[in-house]
C-alpha cells in the first residue's frame, strides 16, 4: 500500500518561481516515480532523504485535490493558489513525478483531474513521458484549445531511451502518441530535456577540457537531426534543456551507460550540480535552432541554472515565454504577482 501524498499543489521552489511562467504545479503522484530516469532531477533530491520510491510512488488523494479545488473556484479559499486558480492561470502537471507514469493506469487520478479541469474551462499544462497522453479516453478528457503536451525526451533511440528511462514508454510510442495528440488539434511541443551533450565541455568552442589519457568520449543519445522527426510527430515547438548532473545523477548515469559522464564536465557547480560552460550550451542549442527554423517549428530553451537563465534568451521564439505557451494556447497568458525568491 502506498503512500499518500499531501503537498501535491503550489508554486515552483527556489528561482523558479518567478522564472518558470507556468509555475503553479500540481503532482497527482510524488515521493517516486514509476519510470526511473537516471538523471531525474527530482530523484536526485530526494533519493538521499529516502524519500523516492519508484516501485510504489505516493498518490494524492483525489478527495483532497478536489476539495482544495472547489474551494479555490467557489471563492472560499484565499491565498496565492487560490487566486492564481480563480484568475485562470495554468496548471503544470508533471514537475515532481509523471502524472501518467505506470501507476495511472490503475489509479487514474491525472485522468479524473484532467476531467475536472475541462469541466471548469481550466488550462493545463502537461509534461510526461508516457504514450498514454495519446491513448482516446485520455485525448477525450482534455480541452483541445486549452490543453498544452510537452512531451520529454532525452533521446530518440529506442535502446539507449532503456537504460536511462527503463520504464518509460520508448521514444517510438512517445512520438506515435505525440502524433494523435496533435491530430486532436492539441498544441505539443517535445521537451528535449536532458538534452544530453556528445562530446566534453569546449569541444566545440575551442576551449576543451583537458582530457590527458583517454580520447574524448562521444554520446550519440540526442542529435540536432532528431528535430526532423519531432516535427513530423507534430511538435510545434521544440524545448530544449540542458544535461546539469548532480553527484548522484552523474553515479545513476555511470551504471546505465558505463560512462562516466562527470569527466566531460569542466567543474562549473551550481546548486550542487555540475554545469557545461555557457558557451558550449549554446553551440547545441543553436545546432537546434537551425533545424528548427529549417523544419518550420519554433524552439526555445528551457531554463536550466540561475546563472544562464538570460543568457539563452534571444534564442526563445517567444522571448517573455520560455514554455512557448502564452502565443500558442488559450489561456496561457493569465498571470498573477508572486513575490520573487
Ligand atoms: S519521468 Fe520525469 S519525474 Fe519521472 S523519473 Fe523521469 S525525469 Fe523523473
């Protein structure tokens, strides 16, 4: 028996809170998450405290989702959440944990919530990595002009995807449901997020780190040319972000890939996590770019270190939305003030 999970709703910690334009997150699953990437970011936070099960992740329950809801829409309840709720700013499903990973299929909480928010004309934003996004009962549960799916890779190479997201659904049926999606009219975008870098920090910047008795190691996980298929699939945006490792990460890596990613690093830390130098991020993201803008779709960089928040800016489509969402879906431009961190 699993679990319950009780703060399943509020704002996006630290700088992302005033960073993030979609920052008001609800986790209809937490504490775990059943597909177990290797580099999960949330993993890595909690994994130590003993707080991350991935067999068995904590749900939230849906009377108390429901509850915290209906108080918000009826006026009964006050605060930031409440407001942000009654003004018609997005929900972002997916932060802590995938609102459609293996437990949904029994539990169906992200389902009834989906529900719920269609019924109430609310837009929603979700991020997974699950092809049950695609699946008609689901597809039928969102609010085509209201709904925006990012859909997550960090490779479209089916063996590789194994190793580091062993029990996520393959990139293959990501992009076949990525498909029925946006045949639905829904706007999708691919979250190329950990976009995973092929060659050491300065490789291609003329700056390499020095790497005295062995050759540099070459990844081929994430490819600029993979933004040709994630535009066929019908992504309209494509997002990237880059790999940042923190010790554990960098271990989770090691034992899928018997790489030991962390040498290609040049020490750059930031909140515990290793960072390639700017300069070299942007070498990758402008190899995206290029194709996007040959593919016709747009790009954008999703905000990844407090120091380089700005820095990648100019290469947004839309420069005051990192997500893409405000040009693209009703309901995306509703904000509110929040106290910055
Ligand atoms: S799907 Fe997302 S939340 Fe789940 S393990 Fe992978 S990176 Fe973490």
């Amino acid at each position: 028996m699993s679990d319950k999970y009780g703060a399943f709703m509020g704002f996006g910690g630290a700088g992302e809170v005033w960073r993030c334009f979609y920052s008001l997150r609800l986790d209809t699953y937490g504490k775990g998450c059943g597909h177990d990437c290797a580099y999960c970011y949330a993993k890595s936070s909690l994994d130590f405290r003993r707080m991350w099960n991935p067999k068995d992740p904590a749900s939230a329950s849906w009377e108390a989702i429901q509850r915290k809801l209906d108080a918000a829409f009826d006026g009964q309840s006050r605060g930031k959440v409440a407001e942000a709720l009654r003004r018609g700013v997005p929900v972002r499903l997916g932060s802590m944990s995938d609102p459609l990973q293996p437990k949904e299929v029994s539990l169906g909480m992200t389902y009834r919530l989906l529900k719920y928010l269609r019924g109430h004309g609310h837009p929603v934003l979700i991020m997974t990595k699950s092809a049950l996004i695609g699946d008609d009962r689901y597809i039928d549960a969102l609010d085509p002009k209201r709904t925006y799916v990012q859909m997550s890779f960090s490779t479209l190479h089916n063996g590789h995807a194994r190793l580091i997201e062993p029990m996520a659904s393959s990139p293959t049926e990501r992009l076949a449901a990525m498909e029925r999606v946006a045949d639905a009219g829904i706007y999708v975008a691919a979250r190329y997020c950990p976009y995973m870098p092929s060659h050491p920090d300065g490789y291609w910047t003329g700056n390499p780190i020095p790497f005295p008795h062995e050759p540099p190691q070459v990844l081929a996980l994430s490819s600029p040319e993979d933004v040709w298929r994630l535009a066929e699939a019908g992504a309209g945006t494509v997002i990237a972000g880059f790999l940042r490792l923190s010790p554990w990460s960098a271990k989770w890596l090691k034992d899928a890939l018997a790489i030991d990613i962390r040498k290609m690093f040049s020490g750059k830390f930031e909140r515990g996590q290793l960072h390639y130098s700017a300069a070299e991020k942007r070498h990758y993201f402008e190899a995206l770019k290029h194709v996007c803008d040959q593919a016709g779709i747009r790009f954008s960089v999703c905000y990844d270190s407090d120091d380089h928040y700005e820095t990648f800016r100019d290469l947004w489509a839309d420069h005051e939305d990192c997500c893409d969402g405000r040009m693209n879906v009703e309901g995306f431009d509703a904000r509110i003030e929040l106290p910055s961190a």
